[in-house]
C-alpha cells in the first residue's frame, strides 16, 4: 500500500466515519467499494495531463522550445478559439482539444436551468459554499496543505480570494454562460490552467511531500472539490429549509457535470445525480486525512476576512455581525467538535431559527409559483451582486491572475 497510495490515504479512517456517518445513512450504503477506495488512492498521484502539458509549455525557459506556449496566445485561444492562434504549439491545441470538444451528454438548456436554480439559491448558496463547502474542508489536510503554501487564503489576499470563488461560482450560473463564448466556460477554463500551473510549480521546486500527500492538486482531490461545489451545496441549502425538488437538483447537478468536465475531472466521476455523488464523496471522505497545522490559520483568516468586507454604512458594526453570524452558521453546519478542531470560537446557532422561517416562506411558499420564483431568482442576482460587492469593493470581480 505505501507504494501505491500516498501516506494520509485513509489514515484517519475511523474520524472520517464518524464525521461521514449522516451521510452514509441518507444514501443507505452498507459498505464502502473496495474498487472505488483503490481508484480513489491511485489518483491522488495523477494529474490532469493536457493541463500539465500546458503548463510545462508556459513556464518553459528555452527560447528554442518548439512547444514554448506564451500566456499572451493562452488568452487569444481562449478569447477567439485555437484556430485564431497561427502556429500554435502541440500543447496548447492538445488542450483546447480536449476543453473544446462538449460531450454528447451535455445540454445547454439544462445547464442554463441549473444556473437558474442555482442563482435562485441566493445568499443560501453562498453561505454553504463558504461554510460548508470552503471552511468545513479545511479540517482535511493536502488540500489546506496547497493553500497555505501558495498564500492564497492566508493574510491580506483572504479576502480577495474568497471573492474570487465566489465570482466564478455565480459567474458559471449566468444564462449561457457556459457555452463557449460565455463567461462561465472562460473562467472555468482559465481555473483549470491554475490549477495545472500550482501543480507543476509545486511539483518542479520540491516544495512538496509527494510521497505524503500526492501530488498538489491531483484527481482524486479535484473531483473532491467538485463534490464540495455541486451535491454539497445541494443539501446544505436544503439544511436551511430550502425546498429542492428532484428536476432542480438534475439540472443543478448537470450544470456542474459540465464544469467538471472542463476542469478535467475523470468522466466516470461525472455524476448526473446527488445520490451518485453523495457516493462519490463519502468514499473520498473516508481518503481523508482529518487535522494538521494548515486548516486552524485558514479558517481563522476566512472567518476575520468578514470584519474587512466592504458595506456603505456601519462597517465596523457590519463586520462584526458578519463575523458572528459566520461562527454561529459554523457550528450549525460542522458541530462544536469540527469548530473547536479548527481553532474557532464556538457559538449557538442563533442565525439559523430565523433563516429557516424565511426559506420557508420564500422557498415552501412563493417558490412553488412560476412567479414567486421568478421573484427568487431576481432577489438571488441581487445578492449574488451584493456579496460580490461587500468582497470586491470597487475592484474589478476576477479570478486570480496566471503566473
């Protein structure tokens, strides 16, 4: 096994259980699949080879290199397509071979549908991404791990980075904007170069323990992510009394199919359903390796980010309801175990009563009527913007630059 798998594979197993045993019962599984577990560990040393490719080709050095890519074609490939770039190297048409080419599976009015679902979420959506999804998965290591070296989660670009999750999570929502000239499909393509170009750096300066973690950003933890994103959020709004129903969680669920295609997932790990990915992720949890160092100073970071967010009256006051409200939906979503293993203050979930009675109006309510959600999807976009706002402020909503 040590050869095969890295060392944290499993090794805290019987925490994982527990932590995962909610969610083992609402899928009624008995036991884990030995031949997915296999699969799991195996790809904690694999990578996403059309991006790696890529990246060698952008940080190449030689001058003479027939397959030097610069980020100034990257931009046009991506901006104007592949064939708009004369005499583009092997390793950036390999690339945008593979993000170009949409699967026969794929249907845009159905992705346009999750977007619509998605968008109608609002701040509900926003609150579990950061919540559960982003601060909840600080309690694993390897991940974490890629954060606190890079930076990016850590001191004065806390906030800016949390922004930027934020800005492509809503940005992939929009109508089209997964189609090919579309906002959403850009950014998406523009995040797997990211990833591909933190693991090639990671990997070529011996910044990292491989035999320990795998590598940086590897398959096994990017379809993890992508659970984070599509079946996690699914069930945390349902956890603050949003009404889901079966066709909004297929399209949800097909909107992120799609983006986790063009990030370079596995396709057998592409699920079309909660239940397949709820699968997914109670296998990948068991995988994980529970506490470290690196998870206590993100979380911290994430959860003051919220006293420097920007508001047009009252900020210092703002930004500590903020705050507050963020612990209190912690301990709600996490446990007082999981908050005081991140290092946190532990406070009653006093935010919650209240958000359930609202969802349960807005969403049990008015959310059955073509109207009322046609309402929901109008209050969603505004806050969407308004959070984007209180991150931003007056700068420009991207996603972080390639280098």
């Amino acid at each position: 096994m040590t050869g095969t798998y890295p060392q944290r594979f499993r090794e805290t197993e019987p925490v994982n259980r527990r932590i995962g045993r909610p969610l083992r019962r609402l899928i009624r599984l008995h036991d884990p699949d030995p031949a997915l577990l296999d699969t799991i560990g195996r790809r904690l040393h694999a990578r996403d080879e059309p991006g790696a490719a890529l990246a060698r080709a952008i940080t190449s050095r030689n001058p003479d290199d027939p397959d030097k890519v610069s980020m100034a074609q990257f931009t046009q490939a991506l901006t104007e397509g592949i064939e708009r770039v004369p005499d583009a190297a092997r390793p950036l048409r390999d690339f945008f071979s593979a993000v170009d080419t949409v699967p026969d599976w794929v249907d845009f009015d159905l992705v346009n549908d999750g977007g619509r679902v998605f968008r109608r979420f609002g701040r509900n959506a926003a609150d579990v991404l950061l919540q559960l999804s982003l601060i909840g998965s600080y309690r694993f290591g390897g991940a974490a791990d890629v954060l606190v070296q890079t930076g990016a989660l850590t001191g004065s670009r806390t906030r800016r980075r949390l922004a930027e999750t934020q800005h492509w999570a809503t940005t992939i929502s929009g109508h089209d904007a997964m189609r090919r000239t579309g906002a959403g499909f850009r950014l998406t393509v523009h995040v797997r170069l990211m990833h591909a170009l933190v693991n090639y750096r990671f990997e070529t300066r011996g910044e990292w323990d491989t035999g320990r973690w795998g590598l940086p950003i590897n398959r096994s933890d990017l379809a993890a992510t992508l659970g984070l994103f599509n079946a996690v959020p699914l069930l945390g709004v349902r956890l603050l009394g949003v009404r889901v129903t079966r066709a909004e969680s297929r399209a949800v669920m097909h909107m992120w199919r799609y983006v986790g295609w063009l990030l370079g997932i596995d396709e057998d790990w592409l699920h079309h359903s909660e239940r397949g990915q709820h699968r997914l992720n109670y296998h990948l949890l068991l995988t994980q390796s529970y506490g470290g160092p690196s998870g206590p100073p993100l979380a911290r970071a994430a959860v003051d980010a919220q006293r420097s967010l920007h508001f047009r009256r009252f900020a210092r006051q703002r930004g500590t309801y903020a705050r507050e409200r963020l612990l209190s939906m912690l301990g709600y979503f996490i446990g007082r175990k999981g908050v005081h293993d991140l290092e946190l203050p532990y406070r009653l979930p006093w935010a919650i009563p209240p958000l359930l009675a609202l969802n349960f109006l807005r969403y049990h309510v008015l959310g059955r009527s073509a109207a009322g959600r046609r309402y929901l999807e109008r209050r969603g976009d505004r806050s969407f913007r308004r959070i984007l706002h209180q991150y931003f402020g007056d700068d420009l909503p991207e996603v972080a630059e390639l280098r």
